[in-house]
C-alpha cells in the first residue's frame, strides 16, 4: 500500500515537473540556452530603465542577463576585448567600433542566428547592411535615429516665426529670431565634442543633399565638391553670427543640461537636436510651461527628409563560453515588444525593427509620430545618412575636431573639406567605410 | 685578496638583493616599452595583426598640422610651468621660512589642492569659469574687461586658463618640496651673511639659491618631464578644443588610440612623448657631468 503510495507521489512529481519543463519551454521568450549572460551598459540616465526591461523581458527563461553600467564604456570595452576579459554581449557606440572588432576576428558571425531568429525579416535592412564586414553580419544597431529641428512653440508663436521647411526659409526664421533678441539655436558640447557632427550630419544631407552624400560615401564624388561647399559654408555662417548659445565661446562651455534648459526657458528658439531628445523634452517644457514641438529637419528643396543611423551597436564576443545565451540576449532585446517598451518606460529611441501602433498606444504623441514617420521613410529608402553610423573612425573625428578650425577662421572651407576628402579616401582604400545602403 | 674576495661576494649579494625588483621592473617596463617601439612602426589597430611599415607613423606625425599644434602647445606648457610655479613657490617657500609661527597651518593650506583629484579640481574650475554663472560672471558685471566671454571658449585664452588651473593646484606641492629643502640650510650662513650686510634679496640671491640648487634643479626637470605627459586637466577642461587650441601630445594620442583605431600611431605619439623626456633628462646628465652642482 505504502509502495503504491510512494508510486502516485513520484508519478504526480514527475509529470508536475514535466509539465513545468513544457511550460518554460514553450513560454514566450523561452529557449534552450541556461548560465549567466554577461552584458555592459553605458552608464547613464536610461541604463537602469534598460536593465530592467531587458530582466522583465526574460522572466520565463533558463538564462540570467548580468548587466553591469559602465562610464567610459567605449574604452572599457576597447581594453576588456584585446585583453581577453570583455562580456558576452559587446555593446559599442557604433558599427563604425563593432566593424574594427569584427575585423580584428574579435566577433562572433550572427548570420546563423539572423536565419534562426528572423531578423531577415523583422530588422530593416539598412540595419543589417551596416552590421555586415566582408558580407558577414556582425551587429545589429540600436536605437534607431534622426536629426530633427526642435523648437520652442511658444517662443515662435510670440515673435510670428513659422516652423520652417525650407532651408532658405530656415535662415530666413533664424534671422528674424536673433533680430528679436532671441537666440536662434541652443547647443554646447562641452561635455560631448562629437555634437558637432550632429550639425554637419543634419546640414550635409539637407543642403547636400543625401543623394550626394551616398555618391561621397561609395567614393563616387570628392566631399569637397560645391554641394559640400555650400551646406558646410551655411552652418559656418550661422555659427560665426553667433546664432549657437549667443557665441562659440559660449557653445564651446555650455552643458547639456544648461543649453537645454535655454531652449525650454525660452532663451534659444531652436535647437539642431537628435531623436534621443525625446527622453527629456517633455519635462524639461512641463517645468518651465512653454509649448514644444519638433520637425523633420529643413531641406534644401523643402521635401521630407530623415537622416538614419544607429545610436549604438550589438554584438557577440567570439571568446564568449555562452554563445548561445548572448544570442538569446540579443533576440530578446530585438523584438518589436522590448523595443516599444525601451520607448514607453525608458523614452529610449526603438532598434529599426517593425513595432505595431497599437505597441506604442499612450505614447506621447508627437514621440509616436517620430517614430512611425521615421519607420516609414526608412522603409521607402527615403533617408539620409548620420555620420556617426556611416562615417569610418578617422574620417569622423577629423571631422568633428577640424571643423571648430572653421569657425576660428583658421582653416577655409575648402581646406577643411579637402582634409576630409584626403582622410576618407584613405579609409574607402583600406575598407574601412561601412557597408552603405543605397535610397530607393 | 681575501678582501676582494669579501667585496666581490657582497657585490653579488647586492645584486641577488635587487634582482626581484629588476625582474620586476622588465616584466612591467622593459617589456612593453619594446613592444610599444614595435607597434609604433607598425599600422596596428589596437587589435589582431599589425603590419610592419617602418617609420610611417612618425611621417605622417610630423607631417600632421594637429600633432605640430599640439606639439607646440606642450612647449608653450613647459614655458609656463618653468617660470609661474617656481617663482610663485620659490618666494612663498622663502616668506614661510621666515615664519615662526603658524608655519604648518599654511603649508597644509597650500598642500591641499594636491591632494585632490584632477577630475573634481578641473570640474569646479569649468563651473568658477563659467561665464553666466561663475566668478568670470561677478568680475564681468564689475565691469572688468577680459571676462564676458567664456575663458576656456576662447582660442586665446583656453590653454592659459587650463595652465591656470593646474598650477594652483601644483605650486602648494611645489611650496612645501622647497621649504624643506630651505630648512637644510644652515642658519649661521644667513647669520653671516647678515653680519655682512646683505638684505633679504642679498640673502635670498647668495645664500637661499644656492643651498636649495639640487632639489630646484630636480624639480625643474620633474616639472618639464611632466609638461611633456599633461593629460588630465586638459582632458577634463576642454578635450583639447576649441579648435585644437589645448590639444598636446597626450590628447591627441589618446584620440588616436581611442577614437580613430590608429595604435599604431598612438604609440609613435607616446614614444616622441618618452623622447623629449629623455631629451630633458639627457641635458641634466651632462651638465651634470661636466660639474654642475645639481
């Protein structure tokens, strides 16, 4: 009797416990690999936020993600990885950093992974062209961005300044602002010198053009060509009027919270911003009670423009000793659902996968409206390109360090485009230009 | 014989005894400062293979205008920290010598700003510097000119506002190395030279200097190897702008390095960096040798 009893109590364990297996294997989310994942984070005001979101998104797996925040990321990845002792998940600024480890054959390939996951499918893809080095995929990039012009609506309002479409239109309101005693833009990159290039970034595929820009980027056209000329010449003149925080001795000191809380209190009228801004904007306007609004950036001939790239990079660390695991990271963090939520709970700028309206309802309005006209011109081809995705390294510093020689007047536009061009050809020789996904 | 013997054995004995330390001293110098002249002649990127290309690197350093500036604004350094720290320590060193009371309180007060780290002195300084808010702001609204614009925006003033800053913490150290080594100097000199009449400049010029000559002379090239490494507070205060205005051979390495993948010439960065060093050190050598009193 005691032995039947005995019988009944294994069974019934045993098949609880089959049950329980079924169940984590088939939740949403689940999959074969167990151990730690081991992931560092830039430490900064969203890391906490993605943390958490990245754990509640994993609850029903095997797999625990050990992410860590880390200031000065970049670095501590860069030493970490030569030395042998960087995660399972390698985060990096950019495909212009994961292409240099990918090179060195410190990645792991993911095109197995983007076959079994269907990322060829979910992930657009200029996101997978540019995670690719000699036709293999490397990373995925994240956060998906754009340059906007975002502006102070009560500001505008008050001195009758429309939101302008035009680039000629933009100078026009630009004038009219600083006429008024208003400054027109409000920047600083004390903290960050590379905000320089969000300007060239914006101004090159706007007054360039991004047909230009491709044709310069596939070294089909020398970057000191006249449409280069102009657009640089155009930022030049209204950095050197002092339409920059009141002067570049200003824009050089100023701190992001310091510009952006100008921009709020209704001291600068614009400001040449990316789409990350939306993490804060809506406070920062709540407190000071003025109106905000944001617009594509202003274009040469007056049509809708979006300039892409990627604010951050993901790959897998070829030393890894759970390969599989940090594949399932990065499944995890790629689909539509953790994506909406990086934009809902953390203001975050979502990966360029296909996130369904409804995902994003009782987002933010004009947040939603970004992204969902940013997704759909990304899908037309109708894009431009951010130098900080599509921009090899050495082309891209000089880029940010030798345009303030510009605004001192000691080196010429010309000079200055010249240099580029010298530099990227360079580059484009050495392969070290990322793939570039063509328009259209 | 028997005592050479004896000297030959604690000859050995001695080197036995430093032989850990100079094992040591390989693995952690010797060894990477051999790798580091391999990769300057290579076009490594900090990772995987590097390919040999001769003296390619110090080419295009020499012939990089930013490597030049940079260069140049580590020379303008040197010039500054020669002159404004030493006369500033020498003569304070000096007066609290002359202090009999209450001496210590003010060496800890100029010894203080040493001790901080070049992160929180370099971060309150940009804040002091700030030109809306700051000290800069206060003097500009009394109307004293030179202070509505921003310092550390500037192009003119930026390297001299760093240079500011990292002498006001440096000199107390400065201050306090030479008052001990003023305090080894015999009183009776001065005393005698009282007795001969000489003034306080007199005894300064003709007893002080020359007492304290080693310890001036070997901070002085402490001080120049140094304005040839800066790094932190430009690094803090500026990252090397506005427009190149503060770049020096440290920042631009580390822009190499670091933002444009180019190891190879970050290392050939930092060994013109050990050579002007070495150069600073290979001057007091020989004026050592050829009888200098330093």
């Amino acid at each position: 009797m005691q032995i039947k009893k005995n019988a009944i109590r294994v069974g019934t364990g045993l098949a609880m416990a089959g049950m329980l297996a079924l169940q984590i294997m088939f939740a949403p989310g689940a999959s074969s690999a167990t151990g730690k994942v081991t992931v560092w984070l830039e430490e900064n005001s969203t890391s906490t936020c993605f943390a958490d979101v990245l754990t509640s998104a994993n609850k029903n797996s095997g797999l625990s993600f050990a992410m860590t925040a880390k200031p000065q990321l970049t670095e501590a990845m860069r030493t970490a990885l030569a030395s042998g002792g960087a995660p399972d998940v390698i985060f990096t600024p950019g495909p212009a950093f994961t292409s240099e480890f990918a090179k060195a054959g410190l990645l792991e390939p993911l095109d197995s992974y983007a076959k079994e996951f269907g990322w060829n499918k979910s992930i657009s893809p200029w996101n997978l062209a540019l995670g690719k080095v000699k036709n293999k995929l490397y990373s995925l990039g994240s956060e998906q961005e754009t340059m906007l012009l975002w502006y102070n609506k009560t500001v505008l309002d008050k001195l009758g300044v429309k939101v302008p479409k035009t680039t000629k239109e933009f100078s026009a309101a630009l004038d009219k602002v600083a006429a008024a005693g208003v400054t027109p833009f409000a920047g600083g990159n004390t903290e960050w010198k590379p905000v320089n290039e969000w300007f060239l970034s914006a101004m090159w595929n706007a007054v360039a053009g991004p047909d230009n820009v491709y044709k310069a980027l596939t070294g089909k056209m020398k970057w000191d060509s006249a449409p280069f000329v102009e657009a640089t010449n155009t930022l030049n003149g209204w950095m050197t009027k002092g339409y920059m925080s009141g002067g570049l001795d200003r824009y050089y000191t100023r701190t992001f919270q310091e510009f952006q809380a100008d921009h709020a209190n209704g001291k600068a009228a614009f400001s040449m911003e990316g789409s990350w801004r939306f993490q804060n904007i809506g406070t920062q306007f709540k407190e000071s009670g003025q109106e905000w609004g944001w617009a594509p950036f202003p274009t040469k001939d007056g049509k809708e423009l979006y300039s892409i790239g990627v604010g951050s990079s993901w790959g897998l660390n070829k030393a890894s000793k759970n390969k599989a695991g940090a594949a399932e990271f990065l499944k995890t963090l790629f689909t539509p659902t953790t994506q909406a939520n990086l934009v809902m709970k953390c203001g975050m700028s979502p990966a360029p996968v296909q996130i369904a309206k409804k995902m994003l309802a009782g987002q933010e309005k004009r947040h939603a409206d970004s992204i969902v006209r940013l997704g759909q011109a990304a899908a037309k081809g109708n894009f431009g390109y951010l130098t900080w995705a599509f921009w090899p390294p050495k082309t891209q510093n000089f880029l940010i360090e030798e345009i303030e020689k510009v605004w001192a007047g000691s080196v010429t536009t010309k000079q200055y485009l010249q240099g580029i061009d010298k530099v990227f050809a360079g580059e484009l020789a050495s392969k070290s230009v990322p793939p570039i996904p063509s328009r259209g | 014989m028997k005592s050479k013997k004896r000297k030959s054995r604690v000859k050995r004995g001695a080197w036995l005894f430093i032989l850990p330390i100079l094992l040591l001293h390989m693995l952690t110098i010797l060894v990477p400062a051999l790798v580091g002249i391999y990769f300057s002649l290579t076009d490594w990127s900090g990772f995987g293979p590097a390919t040999f290309i001769g003296l390619e690197n110090y080419k295009a350093l020499f012939e990089d205008p930013g490597f030049l500036q940079a260069l140049r604004n580590n020379f303008k350094w040197l010039v500054f920290f020669a002159t404004v720290p030493f006369s500033i320590a020498l003569t304070a060193a000096f007066l609290l010598s002359q202090v009999k009371r209450g001496g210590f309180a003010y060496r800890i007060a100029y010894f203080v700003p040493y001790v901080l780290p070049a992160v929180v002195i370099g971060s309150l300084w940009k804040f002091i510097f700030n030109p809306d808010s700051g000290i800069t702001r206060i003097l500009s609204d009394l109307g004293i000119p030179g202070f509505e614009k921003a310092l550390l925006g500037q192009p003119s003033t930026a390297l001299l506002s760093i240079a500011f800053v990292d002498n006001w913490h440096y000199w107390g150290f400065l201050a306090t190395i030479l008052l001990v080594a003023l305090q080894s100097v015999s009183p009776e000199l001065y005393e005698a030279a009282r007795i001969d009449g000489a003034n306080l400049r007199q005894q300064f010029r003709y007893v002080t200097v020359p007492g304290i000559r080693p310890t001036l002379v070997f901070m002085f090239m402490m001080t120049s190897i140094w304005s040839f490494l800066v790094f932190e507070y430009v690094w803090v205060m500026s990252q090397g702008g506005p427009a190149g205005s503060t770049e020096v051979m440290a920042t631009y390495l580390f822009k190499a390095a670091f933002r444009e993948f180019s190891a190879g010439l970050a290392a050939a960065a930092g060994l013109t960096m050990t050579m002007f060093a070495g150069i600073i050190i290979g001057v007091f050598l020989i004026l050592r040798k050829r009888g200098w009193e330093i």
